[in-house]
C-alpha cells in the first residue's frame, strides 16, 4: 500500500479527469489498443481453442478479403451497398431538413408535428420489413424504404433540437438588421446549424449502415449483407468475417470523410476544437 | 422603409415613448397580469445619448426591447423619427449584452451584414465597411474570424455592424457589462467619439452609475414592481466637459453630488424591494 502511493504520486496527473492527451500519446494509446486486440485474436485462433473453421485467424481474415475482391467481384457488392446507403439517406436527409428545420424555428410547427413523429421513433425498421416486402416487393425499393425508415424520424429529432438551440440574440440581431423572416431562417437559424447538421448526418449516417446489413439479409442477391449470408451457406467463416470487416471499414471511411466535410466547409468552427 | 429621405428631416432620429406600458399575461390560468411597466414616457432628439438607469427587474431592459420592436407595447406608443413601432427593423439597431456575431462570418463580412440583406450596391457596401472598420480599429482583423477576437473586440464588431447599417437610433442592452474595467472604459469613449461624429440618437441599459453619468446626455431612473419612470437626470455640466475623460470627469464637483444622489436612490430601491419580499 504503501509503496503504491510513493510510486503513484508523482504520475498520478497522467490519468487525472479531464486532462487533455497530446497526439502523440493518442497515437500509441490507439495503435497500442488495436495490436494487443488483434494479437489476442490472432493467439486465440491459432491455439486451437476452436476449430479453426469456425473461428479464423485475422491474417486468413485479411486474405480472405483480398480474395474476394480479386475473385468474387466483390467490389460489386460493395458498390451496391453503397449506393444502397447514399440514396435512401439522402431521401431521409432531404425529408427531415426541411421538417426539422421547421419545427426547431417555429414552436407551433414543432406543437403539431412532435406528438406524430415522436413516437415513430420508437418503431423498429425491421419490424416493417414483412410490409415493405408485400408492399414494394424484394427488391431495391424495399431496402431503401427500409433504410429510410431505419433513419427518417430520429434525423427529424435530431435536427429539430439542434436548430432550436441557435440562440435567440443571433436571430434578433438579424431582426434589428432588417432581415425578413426567410432571411432569419436561411441565413441565420439554418446556417448557424449547419456544422451541427453535418455532425447529425456523420452519426445517423453510421445507424444507416447497421440497417442496411439487416435490409440485405433478407432477400438479397447482392450487396455485402448478401455475400455475407452467402458465405455463411458454405461456412465460409473466414469469408463472413471479411464482410463485417469490410463494412467497418467502410463506415469509418464515411466517417472521416464527414469530418473532413465538416473541416473543409467550416474555418471558422476549427478554432473552438484546437482550444483544449 | 428606412431611409433619412422618405421622412421629413426634423423628426430623423428622434425618439418618442409615450405613455408605455408593459403588462405579462399571469402564469397561471385566473391570475392577474403582471404589471413590468407603467406609462412611461421619454423622449431623445437626435443625437442625444439617452441612458435607462435602474435596479434589476425594473423593466429598463424591457423598454428597450420595446423600442427595438422585440417585445409588444400594451399600452402607449414609441416613435422613431416620428413612425411608430410595430415590430423590429432596420432604423433601429441594436446591440446585445451576449456576443452576437455570427460565428460563420469574417469581422467584415459581419460588419456588412445590414447592407448585404438590405441588398446595398457592393461597391457603396465595402466603403461603408472600410469606414466602420477603421473607426474601431479591427481593420488589421477584418478577414478573421470573431472566434479568434476578445470579448471587447466582439463587442466593437457587433457596434460596428449596427452602426455600418445606418440605423436612425442606436439601442445598447448593458453592451458593456460582460467587459473588464479596463476595455469597458475603452469601450465608453470609443462610441461616444463615433456616435457625436455620427450624430446617432442612443438609447442604452446600463446598471452602472459612473456609465450611466460619463455617457447619458439624459439619464432615466426606474424603480421597480412595477417599473416607473422615477426621475429623469441632466447632467448639468457640459458634454464637451464631460467627455474628455473619466479623470476629468470626477473631478468636476458636481459629479460627485449627482452620483450619490443616484446611489441614494437606488440603495432606497433596493431596501424597498427587501421590504416587499419580506
């Protein structure tokens, strides 16, 4: 006990609440985090734990993967997921901008639309997928549909309470400006949101790639959901394992282009993050 | 809308509140209406620095948001340049306690800001802008961003930007109080010495005395529950005198009797306000 105290108080600050981590230590800290969890894998794989059928190294994973792209036109998939993604979220983006802007800028807009939407959120997507199939049948349009209501109404939240937290002085200076009424909501309450708005997009972006693997699940011929239900026929767990990390790799490439997005589109919000 | 030609030249810039009142609907269902202003009337010709003195809660802050057409008159009429207040615009600017730049916008794109809206010819808009820009000193800062600005420096942009768009009066909530002693000060004698070049009509909230006493031309003490216009105070001494500094200021004798004659009034305020909550 007390040895630990003597050897814990001068580096006790190195773990202390709140205290900011400089880059280089991030850098360790994370590449450290991602070795011992990869090499704990690759150990537990090749100790013959489980057979290693059933449970493949992280090596054969990777080669797997390479396989696929260099065999199975796997990019194809890739493509369609993809574009799965970007067309259902764009739609779902496209519908809740206009409605949550709304509903954050005006009050009595919010009084009439907040008791229907509300409570959608909390209908789970996939329970529609038996509709959506008689509906639209198996192809693209239900997955999309599903997608879409995968995200719809949290984006409509999500931007509804952001733009209700522009503050009121910046929209009453535009006021005693001059501004009309159009001029307040598109060139104050909207573009004061905006960074938010792309912060919204990047994490409701991530909730529409946990869908789209159960849209393609159900009934698909291709996308990376598909090849993964495809492998797992021929248990092919080294084949499912490359999907799930294809689609990780997917989603964090989306993510960090949103932040470069959101780097690019707003100079002047970089400052505030630098500030520890 | 606002401009100087398209009304007669002897009522520009003048203020008038005619007998306002404020009146806030109860809380509760069956409960009167709270009364936060009672007619009051204050008038400001042009170029005149007004100043709304008074303990919190007196509704001073109220009133100029009345006249900024932010807040809706129960009873009474405010005029500016002899048309009267139905909501807020241009020929009224004002500027905020809190930081109000728009955080998207370089210094002198915020300083722009009126002109742009109001759709000014660029050419006449950068001249404008450069002008502006100048008088407060932020030219070297012009293409940053207010992020990177101190607080004063925030608070000169947003003078600025209300100024830049050629408002018939000047309306300032306390635009001071979130500065130190020092740039505070600063800030006092650098709008005094735009607005008299200027010409603008001022009406300011302040709970600062020495501010109240340094800046008004006319100073109008409220007391409070409700609001009341209590006494309307004109500094005897000259502006010129006045203004040249806050040590020649105090060194005036009849400084001194005028500030502790306010105190006096407002500690009474104060003491009467113990009285009622107790």
């Amino acid at each position: 006990m007390y040895i630990w105290r003597r050897q814990s108080k001068p580096r006790a600050v190195r773990i202390a609440f709140q205290r900011p981590v400089s880059v280089t230590q991030r850098v360790v800290l994370g590449t450290a985090a991602w070795l011992i969890f990869l090499g704990a894998w690759q150990y537990a794989a090749t100790a013959d734990l489980a057979p290693q059928r059933l449970f493949p190294p992280p090596t054969q994973v990777l080669s797997a993967l390479e396989n696929l792209f260099r065999e199975q036109a796997f990019h194809a998939d890739v493509l369609a997921s993809l574009r799965r993604v970007a067309i259902s979220f764009a739609l779902a983006f496209a519908f809740a901008l206009p409605l949550g802007l709304f509903m954050g800028a005006f009050p009595v807009v919010a009084a009439f639309f907040n008791p229907l939407v509300s409570p959608f959120r909390y209908l789970p997507a996939p329970a529609f997928i038996p509709l959506l199939l008689m509906w639209l049948g198996a192809g693209d349009t239900q997955k999309i549909a599903l997608l879409f209501l995968g995200v719809v109404w949290f984006l409509v939240t999500l931007i509804a309470d952001h733009v209700r937290s522009v503050r009121m002085e910046l929209i009453e200076t535009a006021l005693t400006l001059g501004a009309s009424t159009r001029q307040v909501l598109g060139g104050v309450v909207f573009r004061a949101s905006l960074p938010g708005l792309v912060d919204i997009a990047r994490q409701m972006l991530a909730v529409s790639w946990t869908y789209l693997i159960i849209a393609e699940i159900v009934a698909a011929t291709d996308g990376v959901g598909a090849m993964i239900m495809r492998a797992r026929r021929f248990v092919r767990v080294d084949e499912v394992m490359a999907g799930i990390v294809m689609i990780g790799i997917l989603g964090l490439l989306l993510d960090l282009l949103f932040r470069l997005l959101h780097w690019k589109l707003f100079p002047y919000a970089r400052q505030r993050s630098r500030k520890p | 809308m606002a401009h100087p030609e398209s009304h007669t030249s002897s009522e520009f810039g003048e203020l008038r509140i005619g007998a306002v009142s404020k009146r806030y609907p109860g809380a509760n269902r069956g409960e009167p209406p709270r009364l936060a202003l009672e007619s009051v009337s204050f008038d400001l010709q042009r170029g005149a620095m007004g100043v709304l003195l008074g303990p919190s809660g007196c509704g001073k802050s109220t009133l100029l948001r009345m006249v900024a057409g932010l807040e809706s008159i129960s009873e009474g009429r405010i005029t500016v340049s002899g048309r009267e207040v139905t909501g807020p615009g241009r020929d009224r600017g004002m500027v905020f306690q809190t930081y109000t730049s728009f955080p998207w916008l370089t210094v002198e794109e915020n300083v722009g800001y009126g002109l742009r809206i109001n759709s000014s010819a660029a050419g006449r808009r950068s001249g404008v802008v450069d002008y502006f820009l100048d008088r407060i000193g932020l030219m070297p800062f012009r293409k940053a961003y207010p992020e990177q600005l101190s607080g004063g420096m925030r608070q000169r942009v947003a003078i600025a930007r209300a100024l830049a768009n050629q408002p018939d009066i000047l309306l300032m909530d306390e635009p001071f109080g979130a500065l130190d002693p020092e740039t505070r000060w600063q800030m006092q004698e650098l709008v005094l010495g735009i607005v008299h070049k200027e010409r603008m009509t001022v009406l300011m909230v302040t709970h600062d005395i020495e501010e109240a006493i340094f800046m008004g031309d006319r100073i109008a003490f409220f007391s409070r529950g409700p609001g009341r216009l209590l006494e309307i105070i004109e500094p005897t001494f000259g502006a010129d005198e006045r203004r040249l500094d806050k040590a020649a200021l105090k060194a005036i004798p009849d400084y001194g009797e005028m500030e502790s004659h306010i105190l006096q009034m407002m500690r009474a305020e104060g003491s009467r306000a113990s009285e009622q909550t107790a």
